[in-house]
C-alpha cells in the first residue's frame, strides 16, 4: 500500500515530460509550417487562439462559478476600445486640448494598455455582477445578454455631443504592437527565415494563452476555485458551509472579465480597426458554444472547443465554395457553411453530450478492499 502511495505522488514521469516536449517544439514551428500555404492559414490559428482566451475567462464565470454569462462580449469590447483610443490618431483629431497636449499623437506602449485594459475590464464586470448576484439560471442569462446589447448600442452611439467612439464607421488607424523594439506589424528576417506579421503575432498570443491556462489551472486547484465549484453545485448548501457566495461570485465576474479585456486589447491591435459590429451577440453565443462543446470546467476540453469553433468556420470557406460551384450556384456559400457548423456541433454534442473532452467525474463508489489477514 505504502508502494502506491508513493507512485500516486511521484513526479510526472519521462513519457509525459516527452510528450510536452514534442507538443512544445509543436506549438513553436506550428505557424512556420502554415506560412508555407499562405499566412492566411497564420491568420486563422491567431484568431483562434484570441478565441481560446476568451473561453478560457468565460470558463471561470461558467463552468466553474456555475453563472451563465451571455454579455462577456462587453469585456472583448472595452479592451478592445480602450487599445483603439490610446493607440490611434482619434482622440487627439476630435479633441484639440488633447492634440496640444501630445502634438505626436498618442501612443500608448503595450506594457501599459495591457494591464489596465485588464484592469478596466475587471471593474466592468464587478459592475456587471454586483446586479446580478441574487439571480441564477435563465435570469442571469437574460440580464447579462442585456448588459452586452447595452454596452454595443452604446459604442454605436457614443459620437454625439463628443465623438469618442466615432460610432458605427469604428476607429481605424491603431498602432500594431511593439515588443523590447520588435514591432510585429514588419517583417523580420531571423536565421534564414522570413518572419511575416502574422507570425509575430501567433507567439505573442501563444504565449499569452499558456499564461492563461496557469492561472485558471492554478485558480481551478485553489481554495477560490474549490469554492466556486462548491457554488456552482449548490449554492445554499455552500453559503451554509460558510462561503462568502457574493464576494466569490463577484471574484468570478471580475477574474473572467479580466480575461476579456487582454484578448480585446490584442484584438486591436491585430486588426488595426475596431468597430461595434465586432461585438455582437453572435460573439457572445460563440464563446458560450466554445465552452459548453469543449467541456465545462475542463480546460483541455475548452482549449479543444475554442480551437474547433474558432477555426472550424474559417476552414470550411474552402468547403462551401466548391460545394456551391458544383450546385450552379443555386446555394449561397455563407449560408451553406453555416449550415454545415450547425450540423457538425449538432453531430459532436448527440455524440458527446457533455463535450468533446469532459471533466473527468468525481465521487464515485470506492473499490471494494479485501479484509487484513489477522
């Protein structure tokens, strides 16, 4: 007995070091792989992997926490504006105290924007939360989905008397991010190969979303994380046993907004432009799918379907388009590629119907031990 115990808690083994090894060196020649068939396919797997963060915070607020967040699109969109007005020629061309102020324009460095558009987005959830902490289910659904409509009409809207936001035609011309002098909207040549701006990104948001899956992997172990599951499953039993439910609650709004805002400041920048329409509640119902496909509360499982989701549209483009020539025409592409998402997430969740890569189950029947020998 003595012997499993010791096996149960000795450290990860060569074959699992191994194989993080080779899933690493993976990660890291992945888009050098992908360039070679254009930096379109780059594209697609940096967009999918902005996605992973945004499920990787919606995460904490659902499938941890158990609170059906149907607005963290707003999180995505205030980092994302906030990059855009500190990082483009707007502000300073509406408001002229603020052209004299800095005659060069703002140019907010990446270091600071991160941190405070995560910051930012934390408060916007507290504020989010602080409401809705006595509502549970279809409830919390409906007053969150309202708080995401509210906040894109309200950059939609935002140009009148002062125009901060310059409405529905978006803020354009946003600075690319620029890292110890490595400005990743250029081309780079390192050792031989050509490093396209497509590329520089995919190692910035790779890193970012290993940084991600620590702290939710650290959170989901924590006492925090333990608390949040023990509300997720019974909230009157956990107020019982003596968690603080709203503080936790508002600790979950706040750490998944946080989440939201890095991807929106990111987003930004990897675009160069930002509009409302960015942030619909498409989006929002996006990430949820990404989420509950995946796995809830399992982060091997949400990493899964946001990947899947994220670049399952983009990569059926490819699909639709022939399908649609060998029709005459008759069939419109847009229409048959999403027709064709609906039937393969209908086909995974009849197939899987707690995701693609649950978590695994707990408190099952102990196996039966044979009785000592006297």
């Amino acid at each position: 007995m003595h012997e499993d115990i010791r096996v149960k808690n000795s450290p990860p083994s060569r074959a699992k070091l191994g194989v993080f090894l080779l899933a690493a060196i993976g990660l890291l020649i992945l888009p050098l792989i992908a360039q070679q068939f254009g930096n379109a396919w780059v594209r697609i797997i940096d967009t999918a992997l902005l996605y992973v963060l945004l499920a990787l915070g919606l995460n904490i607020v659902v499938g941890y926490a158990g609170l059906l967040d149907l607005g963290y699109v707003a999180f995505y969109a205030v980092g994302a504006y906030l990059f855009a007005l500190v990082a483009s020629p707007h502000l300073t061309d509406h408001f002229p105290a603020l052209s004299a102020m800095f005659p060069t324009g703002l140019h907010a460095p990446i270091w600071l924007v991160l941190p405070v558009g995560a910051a930012l987005a934390g408060v916007v959830g507290l504020l989010l939360g602080a409401p809705t902490l006595k509502l549970r289910g279809d409830y919390l659904a409906i007053v969150t989905l309202g708080f995401g409509e509210i906040i894109r009409v309200f950059l939609t809207n935002l140009e009148q008397p002062y125009n901060i936001t310059n409405g529905p035609r978006g803020i354009g011309q946003i600075d690319s991010l620029s890292l110890f002098g490595w400005d990743m909207a250029k081309k780079w040549d390192l050792f031989g190969l050509s490093i396209p701006s497509v590329t520089n990104y995919y190692y910035l948001f790779l890193a970012l979303v290993v940084l991600g899956v620590v702290i939710c992997y650290r959170l989901e172990r924590s006492r925090i994380g333990r608390a949040w599951m023990a509300i997720r499953e019974d909230e009157v039993a956990a107020k019982a046993m003596g968690i603080n439910t709203r503080n936790l609650k508002l600790l979950a709004f706040g750490m998944g907004a946080t989440f939201g805002g890095v991807a929106g400041v990111l987003f930004a920048s990897f675009q160069g432009f930002v509009s409302p329409e960015s942030f619909s509640l498409h989006e929002s119902v996006l990430i949820v799918a990404m989420v509950v496909l995946g796995g809830l509360g399992h982060i091997p499982g949400v990493v899964i379907g946001a990947l899947l989701l994220a670049a399952l549209p983009e990569v059926l483009r490819y699909v639709a388009g022939p399908l649609q020539a060998m029709t005459g025409g008759r069939l419109d592409a847009s229409i048959l590629r999403q027709l064709m998402i609906a039937l393969a997430m209908i086909a995974i969740m009849l197939a899987r119907p707690r995701g693609l890569w649950p978590a695994p189950e707990h408190g099952g029947s102990a196996p039966s031990q044979a009785p000592r020998s006297p």
